[in-house]
C-alpha cells in the first residue's frame, strides 16, 4: 500500500521553525493554463523558494475563492482538466523538487470519485495531504480513515467566526496544519490582512500542537512579512494566479510566479 508524504509536510514545515521563519505555501490551480503549463507553474514558485504548494482541484461552484481563482478554474475547466490531470500535477510537481504537495478541494468531487480511491491515489502520486474547506468535521471520519491509512494529512479551515469549542474540535479532528482562513468572505489579494488574524492565530494555538497556517488576502512580501510574525506559514494563492491570468505567455508567467515566490520568501523570513 501507498503511502502519502504527511510526515515530509511536517518536517519541512518544522523546519521553517526551526529557522525562525514562517513557511511560504503557494497555492495553484491544476490544468492551468494548461495541465502541463500547471505542472511547470507549481515547479516554478517552489523554485522560487515556496516550501509548500497546495494544488487546487478546479470545481463549477468554488464556495471559498475570489474572481481570480474562479476564473483560472473556468479555464481549466473549459480545457477539460481530470481528477487524473490533478493526481498527475501532483506526482510530477513533487517527484521534480521533493516539495510537499497538497490538494485542496472541495468535498462533492472527492465523493464521486470514491473516497478509498482518491486517498490511495493521492498517496500513489506522493501527495501530502487534502485540505478540504467545505468538508464538516462531522461528516468527514470516512475520509480521514482513508488519509491515516494513506499517510495523507487532513487540513481543515478555521475562520474568525469560529467559536472556541467549535476551533478545538476542528484542530483535534485535523492533521498536518491547521488553515486559518484570515477573514469572512472569499480569496482575493487585500490590502490589509490584518488584527483579525492574529486574533484567529492565537485563538487556534490554545486548542492545539499543529502549526497554524494563514491564507486569504496575502499578496506580497509586507504582508507576507507581517502575517509571518504571528503565523507558522503563509499562504499565498490569488496573487500567484493573477501573474498567470495576466501574462502574455506561458514562460512569462512563469518568471513572474518564480520572482514573486522569491519576494515571498525573503517576506516570510522576518527580517
């Protein structure tokens, strides 16, 4: 049996604390632009100095993301991306740079295909894990049987409005890292990221050992310093698909999510 790379996802990510510093985790949708122009993005930001990278499985109804990665997604949609597109974007990214490699999805795709299924193949294809935003801690015991026996993290989103017992039973149910979602609403770069965050942060470490994670509104080196203050790792998506969306070509946008992972990583190294 196959077995997932959670344990790499711990390592590196006590590895960034170790070295005072926050991780950087990019987030890339799979199929754009293209599966293998997605493949190439996901070596590129890791090259460019992210120590995680979180794959999106493109969906019709993206409850949790912004116009950007909602319009990378119709793209890859409309180009006829595959859970086996998704599964090969994360074999390939992580057989070429050892990085963690994470899919991030939501719950309806996964129980289609079959749960035993995905996890064993997610694992098959060295993934690190699932962090699944719409998934009710309640109802996911199934697939968290599948990821322990897979060697697959479950990362589950934690958001401002959470109540104390409800953050606690949400880090004792997750594994990996816990994902704090930095305020209410949907993906997107902001301008500020902000109190509320911090507050979320140090809320979720009472209630748990996991490093904590912070996305939505991240999009350059200040905030990315900023969060990496109080947070064991940024998470940085929209502005990562943005230079893709508004390149004129592939090799251009690739520079671009490369320089800009580099600023990022200077960013989350504290000064």
């Amino acid at each position: 049996m196959s077995t997932g790379n959670i344990q790499l996802l711990s390592d590196t990510l006590a590895k960034a604390r170790s070295e005072d510093r926050a991780a950087l985790v990019a987030y890339l949708p799979a199929g754009f632009p293209t599966v293998d122009g997605g493949i190439e993005a996901v070596k590129a930001v890791i090259a460019g100095g992210a120590d995680v990278v979180e794959v999106g499985l493109p969906h019709s109804d993206p409850v949790l993301d912004g116009a950007i990665i909602q319009t990378a997604d119709d793209i890859a949609l409309r180009g006829g991306v595959k859970i086996a597109d998704v599964l090969r974007t994360v074999r390939e990214a992580h057989a070429a740079t050892g990085a963690p490699v994470l899919v991030m999805t939501y719950w309806n795709p996964i129980d289609r295909y079959g749960v035993e299924r995905f996890a064993a193949e997610l694992a098959a294809a060295g993934g690190a894990g699932c962090i699944l935003p719409d998934l009710p801690v309640q109802e996911s015991a199934l697939w968290r049987e599948h990821a322990d026996k897979h060697g697959l993290a479950t990362v589950f989103v934690v958001a401002p409005s959470s109540k104390d017992e409800r953050l606690a039973t949400i880090t004792a149910a997750g594994s990996g890292f816990v994902y704090a979602a930095s305020l209410m609403g949907v993906t997107g770069t902001r301008e500020s990221v902000g109190n509320e965050a911090q507050e979320l942060v140090r809320r979720t470490r009472t209630t748990t050992e996991l490093p904590v994670c912070v996305g939505l509104g991240v999009s350059n080196a200040v905030q990315a310093k900023e969060v990496a203050g109080f947070a064991d790792g940024v998470i940085v998506g929209s502005a990562f698909v943005k230079l893709l969306l508004d390149a004129p070509d592939l090799p251009a946008g690739l520079a671009a999510v490369k320089a800009l992972a580099g600023e990022l990583a200077e960013g989350v190294r504290r000064g």
